[in-house]
C-alpha cells in the first residue's frame, strides 16, 4: 500500500504545470458554457499552423465591451491537436503604439545571437523595453496585453499585414516568446454542448 501511495505522490509531482490541455474547440465549449458568452479568439501561426491561441470570453457581441477574463494557450508539438494553458486571468488592455521610442534595445529568439530577455533598467521597465523593440521591429502595430497575478502575462503586438510578436511578463523581466508572419481572427464564437 505505501509503494501505491509513493507512485501516486510521484506521479503527480511529475504534473507538468500546463496539464490543462485540449483542443480549442474544447476551450471555447468550456468557457462559453451558459447563457450569454462568446470567445474571441486571435491565432497565432506558423506556416499556415496555429500554435499560440489568445481566447478572450466576453459576455456580449456588443463593439466597445472588454472580455471578462482571457486564456493564453500554445502548443509545442505542431502535429499535436490539443493545446495546453500556459496563463489565464482578467486584466486586459490595450497599449498605445509608440514606433518612434527611446529605447535601443533589441530582442530576438534563442540563438539569434540577441538577448531574449530584459529586466527594469533606469529608464524603462522591462516590459517597456521589449514593447518598443517590437513596436520598432514591427512597424505601426495593435498593442493587446494580458496580465494575472497567478502567472506569466502577454504581450500581443500584430500589423495590419498580420505580422506579429508575442512577449511573455514575468515580474521580474520580460521576454521574447514566439514572432510569426501570419495572424488569424475569430469574433464571436460559441459553441453549444451536446
């Protein structure tokens, strides 16, 4: 009995922290579940293939409302269908673009050769410094953000032409997450359970 209970506690230690997975579909019948909710969703693509997923529930088509609360999902595995929560929370907002910015700091991916990651400095924040490098790399561009106490926020910067960064806020720096030249939306979305 006490080796069942040993697996047990050593099994769920080796829980991954996004072991809320499923696919989008699923996402939106979850969260759209009851009367008066829809989903909005923002994917976010690689090669015609939609790998991070903003989901934004609202409780009304009207134009001009904020959702209620958002969820930010990815997945590793291009072949995969399903999809993991990395964040979820209620703070969302918009940033002003801001092309032309003081900030001379550049930002790339892993093996770029550039910094992934910032941390405050004396004249920006860390989130400031990778918003302005995204916003000079990008061009004139739609600045979303999410935050939660619980977790890492996000940046979310796209381009009339669909090219788009993600930057991921912790609270003690930012950093480069994923860039992608194609961008998909959906408005409006419920789906009913059977």
């Amino acid at each position: 009995m006490r080796q069942l209970y040993l697996a047990l506690a050593f099994a769920l230690l080796a829980t991954p922290a996004c072991a809320e997975c499923m696919t989008v579909r699923d996402f939106i019948k979850q969260e759209t579940a009851g009367p008066d909710k829809f989903a909005d969703t923002f994917g976010f693509r690689h090669d015609h293939r939609t790998d991070s997923v903003l989901m934004l529930i609202k409780t009304t088509t009207e134009k001009g409302r904020l959702p209620q609360r958002w969820l930010f999902l990815h997945r590793d595995d291009p072949k995969a269908e399903t999809y993991c929560l990395v964040s979820r929370g209620v703070t969302f907002g918009q940033h002003q673009d801001m092309t032309e910015n003081g900030s001379a700091d550049n930002f790339g991916p892993p093996g770029s050769g550039l910094p992934r990651c910032a941390k405050d400095s004396k004249d920006f924040t860390a989130q400031e410094q990778l918003r302005y490098w995204a916003n000079r790399e990008l061009g004139e561009s739609n600045i979303l953000y999410v935050a939660t106490p619980d977790g890492p926020g996000f940046q979310f910067l796209f381009t009339n032409n669909q090219d788009w960064i993600i930057i991921e806020d912790d609270p003690d720096k930012s950093c480069f997450y994923d860039r992608g030249p194609d961008l998909t939306l959906k408005f409006n979305t419920k789906l009913i359970n059977p």
